[in-house]
C-alpha cells in the first residue's frame, strides 16, 4: 500500500508543476490570440497545400515579435542621451498626474528592483515567531528610525508573498548557511536539501573565469589564484559575481549609520561594484583612487561617494541610505551627481546595473 502512494506522490511532484505551466502558457496563447485587432488573420497554406499554419499561432508570433522589438528598440534608445531626454519627459509627464503618479513610480521601481538584479536577498536569519518555534527570514539591509531591522519573512513554498516585521537586532540569530540553501528550504517547504555535498569549496572552471588585466599602476585589480587540475580556488577577496579581487577597507564611524547593517568593515569590488559586509578584513586600503580616479581626494568624501555608488544597485531598496550618504558628500562641497557621472563614463566599471539610469533617477528623487 505504502508503494503505490510513494509512487504517486512521485509521479505528482514531476507533473504538477508541468500541468500547472502548461495551463498558463495555454491561457496566455488563448488571450493573444484573441486579440480583436488580430481576428481577421486566418489560417496560411504553404507548399501547395500540403503545410496550414493556423491563424491563432500566425497572430501569437506576431504579436511576440513586435513586442520583443519594442522592447528591444526601447531599451537601445535608453542607452543613448535622446532616451534620458525621453524617459525624464515620460516621468515628469507623470508625475503630474494626481494619483496616477503614485502607482508609476511604484511600478517603476518595482519593475527595476525585479528585473535589474539589485534586490538580491541578504543574509538569512532565524527568527523565533512564537515560543520554541523558529522560522526562516532574510534581512532586508534597512532599519527603521528606532533602531530595529527590517526582514522579510516569505511563506513557503510561494516566496512573493510573506510578511516585513521591524525585530530588534538581539531577537533574531544569523546563520552560516548561504541564500541560495534558505530559499532551497522555504522553496521546497522543507523537503528540498542543497544538492552539493563534501566540502564547500567555491571553484570555478578556468575558462569560464578568465584572468582580467592590470587596470592601472598602483591598481589593486591583479587577478590571483591558486590553479588545481584546470582551476581557480578563489579566497575570501574574490568577488563572486565577477571574479575580481575585492578591496576591504574600515567604515568611518560617523558613515556607519548610513550603511545597511552598520557595518564596522566592507568588501567592495572595484569592477561591479558588488558590496558586502565583512567583520575582519585580510588587508585594508585607503587610496579610493584605485577604484575610480573619478572618486573624491577625501579619504571619508570618497568613502560616503563608492558606498553610495555601490548602493545603487538597488535605489528602491537603499534610497534613505543612499540620500544620507550623498548628503554626506554634497556637504564636503563636492557634487555627486557630477562623480556619478564621471563613473558612468569609466570603462573599467561595469556594474550589474546602469549608472546614468540610477543618476537620472536621483536628479528627480533628489529635486
């Protein structure tokens, strides 16, 4: 008896999910398809006869197409200056509009926090909900005005929806383990396990992980490791989104508040500006220079501007940090819109997200 249940409840967990696909592309082709302005595109007969291509995935593929060239097209002209021309138009045209402008700016951010992986999730924490009952929450990298984190407690296994609570910093615990096993767990409600087993050593394939050049003399950027059997072993200092050798250095005090987490130290990598706390750093820096000659002389000036920067990756997520970091450098007298905009135009960074984008953004927000 307990065979055949097994059995099922195999074959289930491999279709469900299928079916469940299958019901919602169907349904996406049947509301295309129906489209009025496309009904009267009947059925196509090629070869004399011998092939008929149905009107309904005549009228799909249309559509599909013409819509991955706009949006293709759209997003080319946004890389030029004509399309900051045109998108601040489009915000500013909105934001005029009572209510409506609310839902717009929601939406955009929304739309970039989702599609511009900014808003990755931070460290998991446990949280205990009720007496002797733990559960899985992610830190959001914000706090609130009295001092509490705010986390994200997803339900499982459906992690778009769940429940922002403010927790005071001594009512949760952080764990060791990595986003990708926490979300494995909520994902799998429980049952999934990470499928790597031994060791846990972070190796990546040598020709997927070419070694980059020097950036400039007295750059930190030389790329190092130790080669085994067609390998790099990355440390600790290797960024991994990019595989460049990260820059630590000491967060000034009075900067720390404006910091998600009030971190004491960071990792910051100088090519995609990819951000991390860290508690003992192997070795510090103080010459912001080797991260962008665009960056302030100030040893604190240029330490508020590149947390700023690297802030950026998500603007809806860290603005209050990001004002008060900007804040920070506009009243050492320097202009950081002008430094973003002198990074934006630096070839050897290349950030996960657009420089210019978030600077028209904050010369909007910032008005």
């Amino acid at each position: 008896m307990s065979s055949w249940k097994r059995d099922a409840g195999s074959g289930l967990i491999v279709l469900a999910p299928l079916l469940v696909t299958a019901y919602i592309v169907a349904w996406m082709f049947l509301k295309i398809a129906g489209l009025p302005f496309l009904v009267e595109i009947s059925d196509y007969t090629v070869i004399d006869g011998l092939l008929t291509i149905p009107g309904s995935l005549i009228r799909v593929g249309i559509v599909l197409t013409v819509f991955s060239m706009l949006v293709l097209s759209i997003g080319y002209l946004m890389r030029t200056t004509v399309g900051g021309i045109v998108e601040n138009a489009i915000d500013g045209a909105m934001n005029q509009l009572p209510g409506l402008r609310i839902v717009y700016n929601a939406s955009k951010m929304a739309a970039e926090t989702a599609l511009s992986d900014t808003n990755r999730l931070q460290k998991p924490v446990k949280i205990e909900t009720w007496e002797g009952m733990r559960m899985t929450a992610f830190k959001t990298g914000k706090t609130t005005d009295d001092g509490r984190e705010l986390l994200f407690l997803p339900t499982a296994p459906n992690i778009t929806t769940g429940f922002v609570v403010e927790v005071e910093p001594d009512q949760f615990t952080e764990t060791d383990e990595s986003v990708e096993d926490a979300l494995t767990r909520v994902l799998s409600a429980g049952f999934g396990e990470n499928s790597e087993s031994g060791i846990p050593i972070n190796v990546t394939d040598e020709e997927k992980t070419p070694l980059r050049r020097l950036r400039r003399p007295g750059s930190l950027r030389a790329k190092t490791g130790i080669f085994l059997n067609s390998a790099v072993l990355r440390s600790p200092m290797t960024c991994p989104d990019c595989g460049e050798e990260r820059l630590s250095f000491v967060v000034p005090s009075e900067l720390r508040e404006d910091v998600p987490g009030e971190p004491i130290s960071v990792l910051l990598c100088p090519h995609c500006l990819q951000l991390e706390p860290v508690e003992d750093p192997n070795t510090e820096f103080t010459d912001f220079t080797t991260l962008s000659d665009a960056l302030p002389k100030d040893e604190d000036t240029a330490a508020a501007m590149a947390l700023a920067a690297a802030l950026l990756s998500s603007l809806a997520l860290h603005r209050q940090h990001i004002d008060a970091l900007l804040d920070r450098v506009e009243a050492a007298g320097v202009d950081p819109l002008l430094v973003l905009d002198r990074l934006a135009d630096d070839p050897e960074l290349e950030p996960n997200f657009d420089i210019e984008s978030r600077r028209r953004q904050l010369l909007q927000l910032r008005e």
